[in-house]
C-alpha cells in the first residue's frame, strides 16, 4: 500500500486505524499536515472526508463519534487552526466522547521565533483533554509507537474522552512510498476498555435502601442511547417504590417513568409522600432549572451521583456518595441485588401526577397561540418514528422537552458544555453515518451561528434543517439571569441578519417555510419528502415568552 514517506505521519495513522479503531477522520488541510493528510487518504480502514473550517470540522468529528460510538481522528495544520478545535473538544470532553485531536505542528526550535503560522501547540487544549502528546522531529519509532498506544488507551479508558497529539512536522511534503503491511505499529501494552467495575459496597448499600421500601427517584440527564440501561431500568421498576424521572435526552425508551418533569413535579409538590428520601442521578447535566432548584431543596436526602468520571459531581448541594462506575452495568448490578418485589404506592402517586401534568399540558398546547413552543409540539407529533431528533442549546431543547420524544431512535444536543456553536455541524456529522433519518432543530442564532456548516458536501438528502426563527435571542428573554435587565434590548434584541430563503437556495436547499399550525401542517409532507430541505418556522419572541411563561403559570399550579 502507499503512504506518507514520513515515518511519524505514517506511524499515526496506523496505530490510529488497526488499533485506535478510528474509523473516520476530518482533515482540514493546509500546508504543515500535508504528510498527515497523504497517510490518512491513504489508510484502506480510515474514511476521511474533508472540512475546511477546523471549528466545523471539529464538530462534525463529534457528531461522527456519537453516531458510531467509536473514536474519531480530527487532523488540521499548524498556527490558529488548532485553536478552533477548543469548543468541540471541551464539548467532547464534558460528554465522554473519544475524540482525537491530531495536530501538525513546526519542529520545536522554531516556536517563538517569528515563523509563520506558530504557536505554542502542546498544552493549548490542557483543561478539556485528558493529555497531550507531543511527538518531536527525529524520534525513535519505538518512542512514538509508545505514545501513540498510549494516547488511544487513555481516549478509550473509562471514562473516555478526546486526547491531543501533537506532531512536529519538518519540511512537509507529499512524498509518498509503498509498504507491504498496512499495519506498520507493534503492540506496545494492551488496556481494557470494556468499562468501570461495580463498586460492591456501594451497590449493596442502595440495594438495602430499595429493599428496605425508601422512596428512591432516579434522576436521568442526557445519555447516549443504550438498550443495557432500558434493561437495568426495567427490572428495578419492579420496586414499586423506585421512580424513573428522565429528561428527552437521556434517550431512554421504558413506560412508567416520568417525562414531562416539570408540570409533574409542580403537581406532586403539596405531597409530601410523594419526596424521596433516596435520589440517584445518572447521565449528564439537566436542562430543567426547575428539577435542579426542587433538588435543591430536598432537605435531609440521600443522594448517590452515579458517574464514570473520577471528579466528584455536587451539582445539588446534597449529602452525596459518589460512585465511580459506569451507570447501566451498576443499575444492572442494582436490579439483581434489591429482588424486584418491593410494593408501595410511591411510584402510583408519580405516574398519577403525570398523567395530570400531561392533561393540564395538552389542553394548554391546543388552544395556545401560534409560537416557537406551539410549533415545536406540532412538529415533533408530526415526526415519523426512530428518526433520529438532534436539537441545538437555547429555547429548542427546552421545547422539545415538553413532549414526550421516546419512540425516536435518538435524541441529541451539544449539553456537555452546553454552547450554541457548532450544533449544525454535529447535526450533520451525526446524520452522514447514521442509520435512519436525522432532524435537527435549531433556533436562528445557533444556526446563524455555525451557517457554513450549509456549504459541507456530505449532507445526507434525507437530512431536514428546521429553524426556529423570532428574531433571535429568545432564551434571552426568558431566562431569570437576562429577562429582566434594563439593557436586555439593546444587548440581545439587536435584529438579525439571517436571511433563511436566501441561504437556502445559495447552498442548494429546499426551502420551506410556515408561520402558523395550518401553515406547518400543510408544508410538513412536501418538506420530509423533498431532498435536501429546510424549513424555516416564524415567531414572534415576545409573543414566544409570553405563550411560555403562560403555559408554566397554567400547567404547573397544584
């Protein structure tokens, strides 16, 4: 097979590709990378494809990698572009993504020395990746084979997450020669990856609190999709004391458990039956401001923070135990050992709760004005089963999370930093290798916000683009730290440029649009079925608050 002539750019890509099980990579090229990009274009077990923005390319690698759950290698030049990979990596990081930042760099001596395109590479992504490796000009390959297998043990270890390696390139060049085994790299050490041991004593003392009848919430915030923790779940509602409260992100796929959080805890709040004296979170933050304060508030619970990462999570100010362990096998570990046979009437007052909560919100949605949340309903009723629901931070998250989004393959949003930058990007990486069709919504400042994602040539024709379009900053609006200041106007209502028809037909989509529920239901079919499509949904925002702050006033009173 062909390869680069660089013996270290040769090197990375087949510790990366035969045993990194990196299946993917996004190169952005440039001149420092040359080698690195003729070694990965000619990896036979690596499909490359190539994005020019790094802060694009770099999200795109991230939604590759929450579709495939495998690694995936992000590979740009030297100087700036590196910089641009931060979001993406922090994102990563705070969602326990493997992502593998490979970064060409000019050789050591020449940093700080008025050369073009330099900087000081090794360290810049030091507080969102696990560690950096930097490979120098003229190392040994046994050296650089053993920071390459290390650098994939460590993405792969639980908890896993993004890594960068650092790769001083001299002369670059597209030389190229053959070699007879496209696996040129030695197994230098062997890590298990398969996960995180169930901590037995901690397991055992929760199991003796479920079978001893405590009233145990379990609290999900977003998690990849896994049909293990479906099991684990399943089997520990058999406790009818055991409570399942999940946000649409946590993609789990059970009955019985409560999904319209909100209204639901509004209206099990004059009950004092109905609060736990054992909560156990799992996942990833919550996007709830209101689950988070009412968590808060539990004077007096025990609280046990379920999570692969070894930093302790205090996000509710509780007397915690945090246990190091991955969450389905220790829920799993949990089912066995508390016996499924627990009666009470815990779990009955919950589900009754919701049943009200999404009465209330349903006679709420169908005399409601037209608005963002009044729209997203519709959409989402409208959408077919096991489509694929990606959805960018701000107001689309927290209206798809008013309804109930369990019979879709996944649902997925940036939440491990949180950030509207990057999310059409993720949406596309995620959509160009999934297996069924991917939506995404996004609002009109995350959009405007990553608008070159448009131009990438790999969109899959089934892909749909809806943009929630109010003029832009509607959460702003909302939310207690910005609704009511006095420059809010001037700092966050400045009107914006985003001319959605326009765009759509300059970068070759259909173009939809709807300012009305008759209007959305009488374009729905054209634009799921029309190749390459957007959809743009127009609001008013004052009008969007108003409808929301409406609908908590009337759908969460006791």
């Amino acid at each position: 097979m062909i390869t680069s002539a660089n013996q270290v750019c040769a090197r990375v890509v087949s510790v990366l590709g035969q045993c990194g099980r990196v299946g993917h990579a996004v190169l952005s090229p440039g001149s420092r990378d040359v080698p690195l990009l003729v070694a990965f274009d000619n990896c036979q077990t690596i499909d490359c494809r190539v994005v020019i923005d790094e802060r694009s390319a770099a999200f795109v690698g991230l939604g590759i990698a929450d579709a495939t759950g495998r690694p995936v290698a992000i590979v740009c030049t030297s100087g700036t572009a590196p910089l641009n990979y931060a979001p993406a990596l922090a994102e990563a990081y705070y969602r326990n993504v493997p992502l593998i930042a490979v970064t060409a760099d000019r050789p050591a001596e020449w940093i700080d020395q008025d050369d073009s395109q330099t900087i000081r590479q090794p360290g810049i992504f030091s507080n969102f990746v696990k560690a950096t490796y930097d490979l120098p000009v003229g190392a040994s390959l046994r050296y650089v084979d053993r920071m390459l297998h290390d650098a994939v043990a460590t993405a792969l270890t639980h908890p896993q997450g993004p890594v960068h390696i650092n790769v001083q390139v001299d002369n670059p060049d597209g030389k190229t020669v053959e070699v007879s085994d496209d696996c040129q790299c030695r197994p230098v050490h062997r890590r298990d990856f398969s996960g995180l041991p169930v901590p037995e004593p901690a397991v055992a003392e929760l199991a003796r609190l479920v079978a001893d009848g405590k009233k145990v919430l379990i609290v999900a915030g977003y998690m990849p999709r896994d049909p293990a923790m479906d099991n684990a779940l399943g089997r520990l509602l058999d406790n009818a004391n055991v409570v399942v409260v999940a946000e649409s992100g946590a993609n789990l796929r059970l009955g019985n458990i409560i999904y319209n959080v909100e209204p639901t805890i509004a209206a099990v709040s004059g009950n004092d039956f109905a609060r736990p004296d054992v909560v156990v979170t799992i996942g990833g933050s919550i996007v709830s401001g209101v689950l988070k304060k009412w968590l808060r508030d539990l004077p007096g619970v025990r609280l046990y923070c379920i999570k692969e990462t070894a930093a302790a999570i205090d996000c509710y100010g509780q007397d915690y135990c945090h246990v190091q362990s991955t969450a389905s096998s220790f829920l799993d570990r949990l089912a066995v050992m508390s016996h499924g046979n627990v009666t009470s009437d815990y779990r009955r007052i919950w589900l009754d709760a919701s049943s009200v909560a999404a009465a209330r919100r349903d006679d709420y949605k169908r005399s409601a004005q037209w608005s963002a949340m009044v729209a997203v309903s519709t959409l989402i009723d409208m959408l077919p089963d096991d489509i694929n629901l990606q959805l960018s931070n701000g107001m689309a998250v927290r209206y798809a999370a008013m309804s109930d989004c369990r019979r879709f393959a996944t649902v997925s949003c940036n939440r491990g930093v949180s950030g509207i930058d990057g999310s059409t990007s993720t949406a596309i990486g995620f959509a160009s290798v999934a297996r069924s069709q991917t939506v995404f919504v996004t609002g009109d400042m995350s959009c405007q916000y990553d608008i070159g994602a448009f131009g990438l040539n790999f969109i899959p024709d089934d892909f749909k683009i809806v943009v929630l379009n109010n003029g832009g900053g509607g959460i702003f609006k909302y939310i207690k730290a910005t609704r009511d200041i006095v420059e809010g106007p001037r700092w966050y209502d400045a009107p914006m440029n985003l001319p959605i028809e326009g765009l759509s037909g300059a970068y070759g989509f259909n173009y939809f649009s709807a300012a009305s529920t008759a209007e959305l239901e009488a374009v729905f079919a054209g634009f799921m079925s029309a190749p390459g499509a957007i959809l743009e949904i127009v609001t008013d925002a004052v009008t969007d608050v108003r409808v929301l702050n409406d609908f908590y006033r009337k759908t969460t009173k006791k």
